[in-house]
C-alpha cells in the first residue's frame, strides 16, 4: 500500500464534515477508496440513526448494498453485530464459518465474497454504525489490512460525527432564529397596547393573551394583526381595571 495514498485517505475520511451538500457521494467515494487500498472489491457503510436504526450510507461492489439491505431487514449479519457489540467481528469463510447468520451468509458466497470484517464506526459516546469490508478471498484480512481498517473506520466516524454536531447546531440556530422573528410582533405590540390603553408592559401583555384566547388564535397572530392595524382589543377587555 502507498502510504501517501493512505494518509491523504484517511484525511477523506476526518474531512466528511465538509461534504454537507452531498454526505452520499462523498461516502461511496471513501468506500470506493477503501476498497481499492485494502485490496478487497466491496465496502459497506452502515450508519446509525439518531434512534440506533442501522442505515445503508454508501456501499461499494456487486451486490453489497443487496447484501447490506439484507442485513438491516433480517436485524442479522456481521455488520449488525458490529455495530451492536461496537466490536470487530470476523467471518474468515461465509461457508464454513457463516452459521451465525446462514441466510447472510450464503448470499454473500453466491456473491462471489468468501470473507469479511467489520468493525464498528466509534467516536466518543456516538454509536455510528460498522464499515464491512467483503474480500473474494477465504481468510481476509491480512495483517496490514487488519491494522488499517479500523484507522480508515475511525477516520470516517470522526467526520460523521462532526458533520452531525454540525446539523444540528445549524438546526438549533434555525430554532432560535424563527424564535426571535416570532417574538418580534408580540414585543411589537405589547408596546402599542401598553401605549394605547394605558397599561404596564405586563398587562398589556395579559391583555394581548386574553385576545388570543378569546378568538382562539395565536398569540404571535393576534400580536401582527394589532402591529399592522388589522385588529383591535374587544372593549371589555380594554376598560381600565
């Protein structure tokens, strides 16, 4: 193995935080990647969702994403306990050794893989899921293969989890951006009641609550109707208490 190539690989792989506009081809592309330099025709990454739901992120080689839906559905196979166990798992023979998960097993001998590893995609306390690199040779990996695909692993759970923290700050920004907006007509009009009938900013907050209630809206709309004049107080409400 050229171990430039290697390096600049394993940078791929930290660097998935990056590919926010396109994570599914930037994974098939690590995939391809790592198949090609682990010297094994199929790769599969299965991802844990949020909830611990394994997922197909990109799959590499005839008939692996086959191989890998099968996995998920049936809940069998070396990746699912991979990826439960946060262990490497080894299947040196699918026909000799595959009694583990027979069904599995013999869809990948037919496929043409003899062998596989799988080892768990781990970044602090994130459970990611498993990379399952499939080898048409019985007795996969070799020694060198063995010690770079956990560090291929760990490159790319690294880089998923990043790019996760990322989504979801964006989505805590989008959350508290759409708060700001929503709160702008009601600070907006509790001004306007508390100028118009005489009133502390918090009764004419009440007062604005009281509106809402009454007609059964939201507060935020009621609040824009009496910012852009649409709306007024019932006279009940607005006598002096």
């Amino acid at each position: 193995m050229d171990s430039r190539q290697v390096y600049d690989l394993l940078n791929d792989g930290a660097d998935t935080a990056e590919a926010v506009h396109d994570l599914d081809g930037h994974l098939r592309y690590f995939a391809a990647e790592c198949s090609r330099v682990l010297g094994a025709p199929g790769v599969a990454l299965l991802l844990a969702s949020e909830e611990g739901r394994l997922e197909c992120g990109a799959a590499w080689g005839e008939g692996v994403e086959q191989l890998a839906a099968a996995e998920i559905r049936a809940g069998l196979g070396p990746s699912v306990d991979c990826a439960a166990a946060e262990v490497a798992v080894r299947c040196p023979d699918t026909v000799s050794d595959g009694a583990r998960w027979p069904d599995w097993a013999r869809a990948a001998s037919q496929a043409g893989y003899c062998s596989v590893l799988s080892v768990p995609l781990l970044s602090l306390d994130d459970r990611l899921g498993a990379m399952t690199v499939y080898s048409g040779d019985p007795g996969f990996p070799d020694s060198e293969a063995a010690r770079l695909a956990p560090a291929l692993a760990e490159a790319v759970a690294t880089g998923l989890y990043f790019q996760r923290r990322r989504q979801e700050s964006a989505v805590e920004v989008a959350q508290l951006q759409r708060g700001i907006a929503s709160r702008v007509p009601i600070e907006q009009a509790k001004g306007i009641l508390a100028e118009r009938h005489g009133r502390t900013i918090d009764e004419a907050f009440e007062l604005l609550r009281s509106v809402a209630r009454r007609r059964g809206l939201r507060l935020h709309d009621v609040a824009r109707a009496i910012v852009d004049g649409v709306a007024e107080v019932p006279k009940d409400l607005a006598r002096p208490r």
